[in-house]
C-alpha cells in the first residue's frame, strides 16, 4: 500500500476513535424542563458542559448522569435552581455515576432523597453548590446533601448544606479527598468523613449543626479501616441543633452540642480549628459502642492527635447518658475535650491543646458510660510526625480555579 493510503487509512481510523468536538448544551426552566435536562444529561459526550440557564427548574422526579468528562453548571446556587419539591419518588435529586465530572454553581432544593449523589465517581468536583431543605431541621429531609461514595479523588469545595437529616457533607468509603471551603449549617452532621482513606478537611465553617465534624468507621462496609484523616483550620462552633435523624441512623446518637467526633478510625489528627459553644463538648474520641459482627472491624480510635486549637466554651449542657451527673462533679461543666478511655493507655489520644481533657475510664466498649470513672488526660509533651497534605489530579484544581 503506498504511503498516502496508509496517511488516508491512519486518518480515518483517528476520526473513528476519537470523540466529536466538546459541544455546549443549553437548558432552561420552563415547561418540560424534567425531560428536556435529563435528555440533555443522557445526549452528553466526553468533552461536554451542560449549562442550565438561571432560573427555577421545578422537576418531578431525579435526574442521573453516567456520562464521564462531563461538566455541569450554572450561573451561581442562588440564580439556577434545581427545585424537587416536586419530587415524586424518593431517590436523589441528581445521581452521577461516572468518571471526571464537574458540578458546579446552582443549587438543589428540597429532594426526598439525598441532594446530589455520586458512586463510584472517580476525580469528581463539587464546586460553588448550594443543597438545601428549605423548611429547616426536620426527620423528613432527605438524608445527604452532598454525598460521594466508593470513589477515589474528591474534591468538594465552596458548597453551602443546609437541614440533611443525617449529613450535610459526607464522603464515604473513598480514597484522597479534599474538603474545603465549605459551610454546613442545621443539618445533624455538618461534615461527616466515613470508613474512608486520606483526608483534608479544612478552612470550612460547621454551625449550628448536631454535630460539627464526624470521622466515623463503621463494621459490615466493604471498605473498612478508616485513617489517615485531618481536620484543620475550619471553624467548628454552637453546634447546638436538637438531634433530629430519623431513629435507626447511626448518627441519631452523636450527642447535641458536639464540636469533632472520632469514632473507631485511626491516624486522626484535629489542629488550627476555632472550636467552642458546643454543649456536650469541644472534641471526643470514642470507641463503636454497638453491637457487631465483623470480625474485620476495630472499634477503637487510634494514633489521635489534637493541637494548636483555640477552644471557647463547652460542655455545659452534656447530652449523653452519665454526662449530666460528671459534669455537676466537675463543677458544672464538661471539659473541652474527652476520650472514652476504651482500650487501655496504647489507645491514648495526644493531646496539646492547653485546656482540660479527660477520660471517662470506660475499659471496654460495652461498658455502660454511665459508670464512667473520670479521670483527668495529662498534656502530650510530643506528637508524631505529622501527615502528609492530600493532593489532588491537576485537572480537578484547575476545574475550580
């Protein structure tokens, strides 16, 4: 075959394999617009943007992308609504499941189920959104506000959450994950980093919540072990907010008036945060206190370390059983910071902080914190080097910038 043939064949075999231009695709509210933006999603090809228009786009049911390399935004979370009060399942208000996407500014408002989902989204971005249930803290919220799950490379930034009945920001079972930027505010969880691997949290505000920021790890989850997590340089205060997760939901037990739980992970480290008017208590670090049947499963926090927080008021208010009656002992209130004492001195957090920390001197993770024996935690003279900064694919930080 002569030279240009083989030129005219390489050709041709390049238009084949490789994808048509990168098109815009355009939608507005208006009549139709639940089948005209799902169409759009569906239509998408690598490359593409889904722009929606500002506006209130009122939809009848979710929406799902399972596109990769897809973007969608719009002009700003309080100009382009995506509005589900119409909603007439329960799922999310928008599922992703692919790879490489970008959302970013416009707003989801009062899904039945989570607000936006991803699984098994790998280097996904959540930029500039704004999830929220309109009618305050109620049961009947839809559960997540921004909820990733099972993926690797997330990067949440500049998100507003508001009233998720379980947690406004939540990352679950994922792997290098960047949560920054962000506010969260009347849900039950603010943050919530759940049997997941590598971790920033940082220069985010949590208020008024049940809890500010929860790093959990929970048995019978596929990916278990949770560590190597830190939370730094946020903003953790009055996370007063009754309690109002539906019954059954782990979270229906984190106490009103915590600042940062840490539940059963490992390589935990908590520093530069602002943390106080939390009635329970600034900081605590406890062991999984229910019945399990993993055998891969550790219940118990460990390597926890808390430094160069500025800590204002806490634990007048303790609301977990046996709290009331040690804080009356210790002259009124609970102090700043607290381990459950499960485990024995190996699981001992470090702790700089200069304000008074205690263990409640529970041996076991059966016992009953109501027979606390508490005893005060003496201050950490060192600590372990410190972990190393989550970084991120290029291409999702020049997705925000």
């Amino acid at each position: 075959m002569r030279i240009r043939e083989l030129l005219f064949v390489g050709a041709a075999f390049c238009a084949l394999v490789q994808p048509a231009s990168a098109k815009t695709i355009a939608v507005s509210p208006g009549d139709g617009a639940q089948e005209r933006l799902q169409e759009a999603l569906i239509a998408a090809e690598p490359g593409d943007v889904v722009e929606l228009a500002a506006g209130r786009f009122k939809l009848s049911d979710g929406l799902s992308l399972d596109v990769n390399k897809v973007t969608v935004k719009g002009q700003g979370g309080s100009v382009t609504i995506l509005d589900f009060s119409g909603q007439q399942g329960a799922g999310e208000g928008l599922l992703v499941t692919s790879d490489d996407v970008v959302l970013k500014d416009f707003a989801v408002e009062n899904s039945k189920g989570d607000g936006i989902k991803s699984k098994g989204a790998d280097r996904i971005v959540y930029h500039k959104l704004r999830v929220e249930w309109t009618g305050g803290p109620l049961a009947t919220n839809g559960a997540y506000g921004i909820y990733p799950v099972e993926s690797k490379d997330v990067l949440i930034d500049s998100v507003f959450v508001r009233g998720a009945s379980d947690a406004g920001i939540y990352v679950g079972q994922s792997r290098n994950i960047v949560v920054r930027h962000s506010t969260a505010v009347e849900n039950v969880a603010g943050i919530e980093i759940e049997n997941s691997f590598d971790a920033d949290v940082h220069d985010n505000i949590a208020t008024r919540n049940t809890g500010g920021v929860l790093v959990f790890d929970l048995p019978n989850l596929p990916q278990m072990g949770g560590h190597n997590v830190r939370i730094f340089d946020n903003i953790i205060v009055n996370n007063m907010t009754p309690n109002f997760a539906p019954k059954g939901n782990i979270v229906a037990n984190v106490p009103t008036g915590t600042g940062v739980m840490v539940m059963a992970n490992r390589r935990v480290e908590i520093f530069d945060n602002v943390i106080g008017e939390n009635g329970t208590t600034n900081i605590m670090i406890v062991g999984y206190r229910f019945p399990f049947q993993d055998p891969k499963y550790g219940p118990l926090p460990r390597e926890v370390s808390i430094w160069d927080n500025q800590h204002s008021r806490a634990g007048w208010d303790p609301k977990f059983r046996g709290g009331t009656e040690i804080a009356a002992a210790m002259g009124g209130s609970f102090p700043a910071i607290f381990w459950d004492g499960a485990g024995g001195s190996e699981y001992i957090p470090i702790i700089q902080d200069d304000v008074p920390a205690l263990s409640l001197g529970l041996k076991d993770v059966a016992a009953d914190t109501a027979m606390a024996q508490p005893a005060p935690l003496a201050r950490a003279t060192s600590r372990p080097a410190g972990l190393p900064a989550i970084v991120l694919p290029e291409a999702m930080e020049a997705a925000v910038r």
